[in-house]
C-alpha cells in the first residue's frame, strides 16, 4: 500500500512516498506509521482517501485506494 507525503511531512520523512503492508481501516494505518515512523506522533496531519478528506477511522481501505498524508495548512 502506497501513501504519498506532502509538505513538511515530505521534508521530515526525507520521502514523497512510502510503502507499507496493507491494513484494514484507517486507524490501523495511523497505528503502523506511528509505529514505523515516530515522528509522525509529533505531527499534526489529516489523512485523504482517494483525494477526499477522510474523518472516519473505522473507514475501509482497499489496496486501490490512493493515501495522502496532508499537514496542516490555512488559506489566504
């Protein structure tokens, strides 16, 4: 499973993109890259499903889905 990496979160992982073993939800997926990626507990980030923004942790993946890890921005 790919997930794709923006912003600071891009720079603090030195990766555009990292690869993990499939998961089921997207609460399992913040657990194993929390666990695989430390720094990521310390980074506020919002996570998007197939470029919609996801607020449900019980949300089903699939290993079609397309994952981006989004930090915090503001408009203006």
């Amino acid at each position: 499973m790919q997930v794709m990496l923006y912003g600071v979160l891009k720079e603090k992982l030195q990766d555009e993109m990292i690869e993990i073993t499939p998961v089921v939800t997207v609460q399992e997926l913040i657990q194993i890259l929390e666990i695989r990626y430390p720094l990521l507990k310390e980074q506020r980030f919002t996570i998007a499903v197939n470029k919609k923004i996801c607020t449900d942790n019980k949300h089903a993946l699939t290993e079609e889905d397309a994952i981006a890890l989004l930090p915090p921005f503001s408009g203006g």
